[in-house]
C-alpha cells in the first residue's frame, strides 16, 4: 500500500530508504519473505507516462536538482540522479548487462569480497533476469545502431546489440523497428514488493538516522513536516552521493563517501546522407567496446534539443540541427572511470559538495575513444561527425579523424555521467571499505547498504543489471543470519 | 534591474542567435526565463549561490565591453558578450554560457510527441 500518513505508521521490522534497483529489489525480496518492509522515497510516485522520456519536463519530475549538478573538478563533471519511485531505472536508457567477470575478480582481490563470483551471483542474475526480461531487438535494427555495426564491423571491431529493460510491442516506428517502454521498477518489483504487503512512502526525504537502543529512528521530512519512523533494520539504497551523505549526516563517516567513482562520458554527433532519425526515436542498445581505450560506443538520445546542444559551437549549429534532424544521431564515448572523487555532506547545507578529479588515464581513454568512435562512424559513411570540443573540429574523411587529440584537454568543458558509483565500496578490507561483503556497515548493528555505492570500483558497463543480482544477493545473505 | 530581466534578455540573446532562421515555434521568452530560474533554484545549494553571483556578474560585465549591463544591449552587443564568456579562459565563465544556453534550447526545443 501507498502510505498516506507516516506520523501513523507503528515500528517496522526493515526501513529501505531510496527506491532504485538497489532498494526496489530488496523490497520485494524482503517483503515476498514474509518480513514488514516500508519503502521510503524522497521523489513522487510517478507513472512511466507522466512526461515524455529524456525531456525537460522528464528532468523537472523525476531528477534529482532538476537533472543539473556538477562534481567540482577541473573540468567540472556534470551529472544527473533520479529522485522518484523507481529510481534511475525510470529515466535510464535500460541497458542491461552482467558484471564481467575480470571486475568481480579484481573485487575480491583488492577488496577481500566474500562469497563474489560469477557462479555465486548466476541465481541472482538469473532471477532479476525473470522479472526484469531483458530484450533485444528480434528483427530490424534501428537505423542508429546499424551503422554504428557497420561501421565497427568495417574497422575490424565486434559491436553487439545489448539487452535493454524495455518491454516491446506490436507496433512499429517509421524505420520498421518495434516500438518499446521502459521496464523500469515501478513496472516490475515495485508492483511486486506492495502485492506482498509491502508499504511505499513517497515524498519523504531522510535527514539522519539515530540509533535508540536494538532500533534505528530514521528522522525524516514528509509534507513539510517532521515525522520519526522507528525500524529495526535500515537499508540504505540512495545512490552513490546521497548514501555516503546520509552515513556521513548520521555520524558514520568510515570510508563513507571518501572515495567516489564515476564513468565519465562525451558525445558526439553524426551526419549521414539518408535518414537515420524521426521525432520521438529513443536510444538503440547498440554498443561497441574498444578494448584499447577500455571505452564503451554507443547510441545516445538523438532529440532535436539534445542535437541543437551538441552543434553549439558549429556556425548556425541549432538551427542546422532542426532543419536536419532526420540526418543526425548523437552517439557517445564512455570510460571506464577510476575512484578519484569523493562526497562530502556540508553543515548547513542540504546538498552535499561532490568533487571529482579526472585522471590522466580517463582523458586518455575519453580522447582515443572519441577519436575510435569517429572513425567508426566515418567509416560507416557518415558525411561529417560533429566531435563537440572546444572549437568544434568537424570530421569529414578518415584522415581528418586520425589527426583528432589523443587525450582529452583537461579543460574540456563537456565531459559528462549519469553514472556515479562506489562511493561505500564493500568488502573485508577495513582500511577501504564502509561495508562488508553483504553490505552491512562496518561497526553497527542493523544497517546496510544496498546500491551502486557499495560497488568497488567502476565496473566499465551500465551497472543495473549489478545493482540488482548483489541487492538480491545481499538480501538473501540478510534472511539467513 | 530584477534578476529575471537578466535571464530573459540571454533568453533573448539565444533566440537571435540560434533559432532565428529556424522556422519554427518556440516559448515566449519570459516563459523560458522563468523555467530556467526555476531550474536553478532545484540545483544543488552549492552551486546555486554561485550560478546567481556569475549571472549578476555577467550583467555587468556588458559595462567593461560596451559601456551598458547585458540587459540594455541590442541584439548584436549581447551576442558579442555572450562569445566573449563562451571563450573564455576562466571556466566558470564558459560553464556558465553553456548553462544557458543548453537550457534555453532544451525548453525552446521540446517536441511533444504524443
């Protein structure tokens, strides 16, 4: 059920505060157990139609900030979180992916992670997968992804059509590619977690926890007004900056927010002579990695403003890129980040100070990516590629793609994530990590973390799909001790 | 002198620039200004205080270029301002063109697809 009033709710035996992959599959996990589970968000419950998908209305509902933050860095990395029930599975592209297993691997060596292996998380995977059903597509492939296989094809590299959280139907868009939704949270294990009882407080934001006695108070702002709710155990399930800020809020500061990962992107925009683009085209699952640079190529949303954004800078850019939006697609580079950030809750302040200093290795990554990326793209014929950096070189041959920089300037102003992570990393290492292997916090009886911040390290993918099999993994793990 | 004047006169200032020829219908300025003053009162409290201190700054700037504020510029004076922030060495001062500038053409540019 939908909580209507929280000054009314008795004590509950699990609060999870943060409604995302992490905390929607605990929910569901722990409410399907038989446990009482109430489910706190800080955004609205929303319906996946409330707002047209990668707009600024969408960014006005269901981010947090409005969809605008920066880490504080040279360059300042902009970023965006969800704030609403379902977390960034109601705004993100879907893509769906299993944690590689060299990462998991790389875990448990570097951060004593107990019981982590691609064996041990199979189950979980497998049963998120049931519910979750990841899809590609089964005929025609948008036009946006074709060419970016054709044109990895052409220069020797594999490009693969990645299973995205989305639901397909009957009809089909004017490419002759089926239509599809979002399969995002709110229309999978949240319908499960309040089917088995489970409780949903939207509209609440959590300032601190406060142990009192075996229970945790969890000291909240709900309609303007302060409420407590009393749990005897706590998940902590809100995202990479806001988990370490509410540990840090709480008086619990050991390696909390202390290191902060991230997997900075930039995007690029190309031209191709027949149409490739139609209002309303969302992102294709196409993706390309290029192991040299330890980057991911893929399709971005290619709307008439996000085009216009990406051709500032060209002369006449926007209106360019309205006249001539069928023949552009935005694609972008994405590198797998280092842990070179952290996350710092303020006195004063709400909102915690995020800062994040971009590494040579991820200029050099970001840069031989770009410049991977635009000879793929002229090499499945696009006519110009718009690379986006300052000044705004326009690639029109493949010569002209090999002279692009080999790493990024580090005042590149338009560096960019939506994944940011790591921030609590877990495991047995005390001297690093915040949680333990099943992202209890070090030291305090009750608490665990169930996001993308007890990730240890950037795991170079989308990183739902990880989200989800350890949230499951975790949860189970609480269940039997 | 109010703030949003400001706002509504980089609105303004975009819309010559970029979307002139364009052919198309977009907002009223004012209602872009206003959404774009709403927007930044939703960012992060550290970065609020700073974007409404540069916007002023930007104002005045007009001053040292062309002897007027940014808000009582024609259209080709505030472009000429505008690129002098966009090439900018200091980066708050290109972050804060592109802040605008993105902003105002994802608000001008919204395509209802329904």
């Amino acid at each position: 059920m939908i909580v209507s009033d929280p000054v009314a709710l008795e004590r509950v035996e699990v609060a999870i505060i943060g409604s995302g992959p992490g905390g929607s599959v605990v929910a569901a996990t722990l409410a399907n157990a038989g446990k009482s589970v109430l489910l706190i968000e800080e955004g609205a419950n929303l319906p996946q139609d409330s707002c047209q998908p990668f707009s600024f209305q969408e960014m006005k509902q269901k981010y947090r900030a409005g969809g605008i933050a920066a880490a504080v860095g040279r360059p300042n990395v902009a970023y965006a979180e969800a704030s609403c029930v379902g977390g960034g599975s109601e705004v993100n592209s879907g893509l769906y992916h299993r944690t590689p297993d060299d990462v998991l691997e790389e875990w448990v060596h570097e951060f004593s992670v107990e019981d982590l292996s691609p064996a041990s998380l199979e189950p979980h995977f497998a049963a998120c997968e049931t519910v979750m059903q990841p899809a590609t597509y089964s005929a025609a492939l948008p036009a946006a992804s074709r060419l970016l296989r054709e044109g990895a094809e052409a220069r020797g590299m594999e490009s693969s059509d990645v299973p995205r959280l989305v639901v397909f139907d009957d009809t089909l868009d004017p490419q002759g590619v089926a239509r599809s939704a979002r399969r995002s949270m709110t229309e999978s294990f949240i319908p499960e977690f309040l089917a088995a009882d489970g409780k949903l407080l939207p509209k609440t934001r959590v300032h601190k926890l406060r142990k009192q006695g075996r229970n945790w108070q969890i000291q909240a702002r709900w309609q303007n007004r302060n409420v407590q709710i009393e749990a005897e155990n706590v998940f902590i399930c809100a995202g990479a900056i806001h988990s370490p800020a509410l540990l840090q809020r709480s008086g619990i500061r050991l390696n909390a927010g202390r290191s902060l990962s991230m997997q900075p992107m930039i995007k690029l925009t190309a031209e191709f002579a027949e149409p490739v683009n139609y209002p309303g085209m969302g992102i294709a699952g196409e993706q390309v990695r290029d192991l040299n640079s330890d980057c991911s190529l893929g399709c971005a949303i290619s709307s008439r403003a996000h085009l216009a954004i990406n051709l500032v800078g060209v002369d006449a850019g926007p209106a360019y890129a309205i006249k001539q939006q069928s023949h552009l697609v935005s694609y972008y580079v994405m590198a797998r980040g280092c842990t070179d950030g952290s996350v710092r809750a303020l006195p004063g302040f709400d909102d915690p100070l995020v800062s994040y200093r971009l590494s040579g290795r991820e200029l050099d990554n970001l840069g031989s990516g770009l410049k991977v990326l635009t000879g793929v793209l002229v090499a499945a014929g696009a006519s110009r590629v718009y690379t986006g950096l300052h000044r705004q070189p326009v690639v029109e041959n493949p010569g002209q793609a090999e002279q692009l920089p080999d790493r990024l300037a580090p005042g590149t102003d338009s560096i960019m994530t939506i994944h940011l992570m790591a921030s609590c990393p877990m495991g047995e290492a005390r001297n690093r990590t915040a949680v333990d292997s099943w992202g209890k916090v070090h030291g305090h009886t009750g608490l665990y973390l169930a996001d993308v911040s007890t990730l240890c390290s950037s795991p170079g993918i989308n990183p739902q799909g990880t989200i989800m099999a350890l949230a499951r993994r975790n949860s189970e793990h609480f269940l039997r001790v | 002198m109010s703030y949003s004047s400001i706002v509504v006169a980089i609105s303004d200032a975009f819309e010559c620039e970029h979307l002139q020829d364009a052919g198309i219908e977009t907002p009223d300025n004012d209602v872009i200004a206003a959404e774009i003053i709403g927007a930044q009162h939703r960012m992060p409290d550290y970065l609020r205080a700073p974007m409404f201190i540069l916007t002023w700054l930007f104002d005045i700037s007009g001053i040292a270029l062309t002897g007027r504020r940014f808000q009582y510029l024609d259209q080709v004076q505030k472009i000429r301002c505008i690129n002098a922030w966009r090439d900018s060495r200091i980066s708050a001062c290109r972050n804060l063109v592109r802040f605008y500038e993105s902003l105002f053409l994802l608000i001008a540019l919204q395509e209802d697809i329904h």
